[in-house]
C-alpha cells in the first residue's frame, strides 16, 4: 500500500510537469516573463491598451511630411475627384530621378517583384495570374502605346492610388516614391526591347 | 455500373447538367446564329469594374437595356474607343459623357468587333450563357492540382514524424514511467518474472528514453519549433504563393527595409480581392471577413508564429537586402504550408552556425571598405572568403543589446 501511494505522489507532478503539445501551443519558457524574456513594452502590431483605437502601429497624422519625403498633393476620395487628379498629375508631377544603369536595376527587381504577376515579365499584360485565368481582367499591355503615350506622372498617380477603372488597386504603400519612379523607367526599357 | 454509381454518388450534378443544358438550347432558339465563348466572360471583366448589368451604377452607368436605347453599330465604335465618339462632336456620346461626371471611358482596341458584338449579346441576356460555360471550364482545370497535392516525398514525411514526436512527449514520458514502476513493483513485491535480468533491462532502456524525453524538453524550453497556430482566416500561403506564384514580397513588402517582414494592410489583399470574391477551397465565406475588415475599419488579428524573446534583436533588412538570404532558407517551404508552421527552431546554435558557414558580399558591398585589415588579408591571399563570423557575427552584442 506505502508503495502504491509513493508512485502516485511522484507520478501526478511529473504528468503535469510533462509536456504534450498541440500545434497550437507554443510550449513552456523559462522564468517567462520574469526574465528578460517577454519584456513589457508594446509589440509592433500587437493590441494596445493605452491608445484610442487599441492598437500600437498608429497612421501618422493627417498632413503629416515624413522627413525626406516629398508629399504627393493628389489624393481624390471620390471617382470624378480622381480623374481630375490624374490629368492635373500627368501635367505637373515630374520625375526628379535620373536615368542611369542602377536605376534600371531597381526598376527591374521593383517590377517583378510588384508587376509582373499581373502584366507579365515583359509587360505584355500577359502575367501568370491572367493566363492560369485566375484573375480574370487582362490586365494593361504597359510596352504598346496605351501607356508608354502617358507622361511619367500619370504612371506614376496609377502606381500610387490605383487604377480609375479600379482593376488595379493602389500600390503606394507597397512601393516607394524612388522606386515608383525606378519603375517607371524600366518600364520604358521594356519598350524598346 | 458507372452510370449508377455515378448518379448514386452525386445526384445533383446530373441534375444540375440537365436544367444547364434545357437552358442552353432554349437559348440557342432564341439567338443570333453566331455561337458565344467562354472568352466574353473574360472580355468582359474589365467592364465590370465600373459597369453592372441591372446592379445600379458603379463609375458607369447600369447597362441593363442599353441594346434597347442605342443601335448596335454606334454600341461597338463606343466600345472600342469612346472618346474618339466624343471628340468626333457625337450628341449621343458626349450626352453619355456628362451625365457620367466626364469620366472617360478607357479604350479597348484589343476588342475586334466580333468580340464587342459578343459582349454586347452577353448584356442582353444578362451574362448568362457564358457564365454557365466558364464554370464548366473551371472545373476542368482543377485536376492539375489534386494530383500535385497526392504527390509526397519522403524528406516531407520525415519532418512531418519528427514534429509528430515533438507533440507526443508527454505519452512517451508516462508509458516510461509506468513501464519503470512496473518493473520495480514486479522486482521487490510481487516477483511474478523471476529472471532479474529482464526487470534491469526494462528499467535502464525506460530511463533512457526518459532521460531523453527531459533533455529534448529541457533544451526547447522558450523555443517553440513545429509552432502552428490557427489564424483568423483561413489563408493558404500554399495558394498565394505556390499555385498563384505571388512573389513574398509583394505582400511582405517592408521585409527589406525593415526589421519587420510585415504583415500586409488589408489593402494590399483587396488589390486581387476587389475581383476575386470566391476561393476554390473556402468559397466566399473567408474572403468575405477581408471586406468585413476593411469596411468596418477593424484590424485582423492574425497569430505570430515566429516568436524572437526579446532580449534578441533581429533584423530582417539585414538578412534580406545586404545577406541576400532567401525566405525559406530560415522559414521552410511556406510555399507548400496551407497552415505556416515554424519548422526550424530560432535558436542561438542555429543563427551562430549559420554566421560561421554564410559568406559575406564583402567586394560589392561599399559598407565593407571600412574592414581594411580583412581586404589586406585577402590581397595577401590569406583568406580566400570572408564569414559573417569575421565581420562579428559572433560577438555577444551584435544581437544582445
């Protein structure tokens, strides 16, 4: 009887000390939070307890001009406000970058990084998602002369916001200004080819 | 025997093809000879991004009844190239064009007229014909997949055994335990075995393995390989990566300029997802809780899977735009996952012994000119390579700090 009771008192601790896991449990840390491990400051994109909106990664305030950044003064919330915005963009807006063998470097990784899922490695309109069909909208032919007849600066309004047909959505949070205009450039390239 | 196991197995596919097919000839009956494709479908995805046939106005106006109010011909050169009409001085399209804010609508000069006569036959009956025809299709082009997903190999199935030993430590460890009592029970009480030799081998081959089982345990303490967490939505990084071959970065765009890789804004997802409303495996249900997400203005709140503690500073711009290292070199095949599992284990051993194999782009990178000491050695012939250990990869403060 004395030994029965031992095996328990020795096996219940160990069964809970032992660890099965499921796919959704990270496991066990030492000290956890007591140590240096998880330490209290707020994580980028976890919740937040303190802020309005709950949430650590705050949109910079309205008018906000990051250091080193040109504002781009174009937005337009509705439809007809948009097109007004890419003809007035088309005439204003230059490019400020050179041409040169780096920039055309960068365009290309840009671009097919970016692009060329949807208008094809060489820009035809003829990307992997148009042809597996599984994006059903054939997307621009960028080297005919639809697009290699606009200015640097409507380009670069369609890059940035999207679209006016809304097919293409906007990639200026994915794309740097620099490298928009990187892009633009290759694109130029792809032409001539 | 086929025909009743078929109808048996799938009664309404067969159904489904009768009334297809009862709708289809009805509607050759009733419709000019030449005959229409998939392709109008197709053609006419790009109208409906401002256009719908009796769903109100979009950019553009509703087209239902437009074959009504204007002729044909005038339809198709409008189609082609709208503004042509308009700076051509035509009443009707220049009426069109203000009343629609002066939003010009784009050319479409890869259209022949066949194929603008097409679209505007697949107006008139609402998009029916076509839409029956493209799903037939689909279903088609299917098969390719199934195969590849039957195919395995046996490095897969050996990583999958090895995560299935990791999850199941704590049974190994209680079977031992029993197996240990057992055997001492059996050797000072009951004395059923009488060869003594069999209880020592029990005991020793239990501990063993147990000791295993502590040390295995003990060492993974704060790691948490074969981490795999269910997400808030149901996204296959297997299909956007794998099958429809969207580069990483695309949607893991600051992962080179950043010490996040990122997780992509809910915009970047709708840059496909405005189109594609139905996935093949979860139909409409998970891309609904995007939209959700996006029109209501609240965050989805995906699961970290690889987890850094944080007196551990990484970065993945480092790795990414100056070490020109590959996403999966660290983070497996994501490419094959549905469900992303952390399949190496993050741990110091792992990050130094890489440092000590992985060359650095020490001649194309400028950054490096400062380690004159290194390229006088090189010049030298002393050292054929330099390892990221040469630079510091190795010092205690480069990622402690």
């Amino acid at each position: 009887m004395r030994y029965i009771r031992l095996f328990i008192l020795i096996l219940i601790p160990l069964i809970i000390m032992a660890c099965n896991r499921g796919k959704n449990n990270p496991g066990y840390d030492y000290l956890g939070s007591h140590d240096m491990y998880y330490t209290k400051f707020y994580k980028a994109y976890a919740p937040n307890p303190i802020l309005k909106d709950s949430m650590t990664n705050q949109l910079p305030v309205e008018g906000t001009v990051a250091r080193g950044k040109m504002p781009f003064p174009y937005q337009g919330s509705t439809l007809p406000e948009r097109a007004v915005n890419q003809s007035k963009a088309s005439k204003e807006w230059m490019n400020p970058v050179t041409v040169s063998d780096e920039v055309i470097a960068a365009g290309k990784w840009h671009y097919q990084m970016f692009c060329s899922t949807c208008h094809g490695v060489a820009g035809k309109g003829d990307g992997y998602l148009y042809t597996s069909k599984l994006f059903l909208a054939k997307p621009t032919s960028l080297v005919e002369s639809y697009v290699q007849g606009k200015p640097d600066g409507e380009i670069y309004y369609v890059i940035t916001y999207g679209s006016i047909s809304g097919l293409m959505g906007p990639h200026g949070s994915q794309i740097l200004p620099a490298d928009r205009w990187n892009i633009i450039y290759y694109v130029r390239e792809l032409a001539k080819k | 025997m086929i025909i009743k196991g078929f109808v048996s197995r799938n009664p309404w596919k067969l159904q489904g093809f009768f009334v297809i097919f009862l709708f289809l000839s009805s509607l050759l009956f009733s419709l000019p000879s030449f005959s229409q494709t998939a392709e109008t479908e197709t053609n006419f995805a790009i109208c409906k991004a401002c256009h719908t046939i009796g769903g109100g106005k979009l950019v553009g106006p509703d087209l239902k009844g437009v074959t009504e109010k204007y002729d044909e011909a005038w339809l198709v050169k409008f189609i082609q190239n709208s503004q042509a009409l308009i700076d051509a001085g035509d009443p009707a399209a220049i009426k069109v064009w203000e009343e629609n804010s002066k939003i010009p609508m784009p050319p479409n000069p890869q259209l022949n007229e066949e194929q603008v006569k097409d679209i505007i036959l697949y107006i008139k009956n609402d998009g029916k014909i076509a839409a029956s025809e493209i799903a037939a299709g689909e279903d088609e082009t299917k098969t390719p997949d199934e195969v590849q997903v039957e195919e395995t190999d046996a490095h897969k199935l050996l990583a999958e055994m090895k995560q299935e030993d990791a999850r199941h430590m704590k049974t190994t460890f209680i079977v031992m335990i029993i197996l240990i009592f057992i055997s001492l029970f059996d050797l000072i009480v009951t004395k059923i075995v009488k060869w003594r030799w069999i209880h020592t081998i029990i005991i020793l081959i239990s501990l063993t393995i147990g000791g295993e089982v502590i040390f295995v345990e003990a060492t993974s303490l704060g790691r948490q390989q074969y981490y795999q967490p269910d997400q808030p939505i149901w996204f296959s990084h297997k299909v956007h990566s794998g099958q429809n071959q969207i580069e990483c970065e695309y949607c893991h765009f600051t992962a080179d300029k950043s010490m996040h890789a990122g997780i992509p804004p809910v915009q970047v997802c709708l840059n496909c997802h405005n189109q594609v409303k139905e996935g093949k495996i979860t139909g409409t249900e998970e891309i609904a809780k995007i939209h959700d997400s996006y029109n209501n203005g609240k965050p989805i709140e995906w699961v970290k899977v690889h987890n850094l503690p944080d007196h551990v500073y990484f970065n993945h711009a480092q790795h990414v735009n100056i070490g020109q290292l590959e996403c999966e070199e660290c983070h497996g095949m994501v490419e094959e996952m549905d469900q992303v599992i952390q399949v190496e284990d993050l741990s110091m051993r792992w990050c130094i012994d890489c440092h000590r194999i992985t060359e650095v782009q020490f001649a194309s990178n400028r950054f490096y000119d400062h380690y004159k000491q290194l390229h006088a050695l090189i010049e030298k012939g002393e050292k054929s390579s330099v390892k990221v250990v040469d630079i510091g990869g190795e010092d205690c403060q480069k990622c402690h700090y």
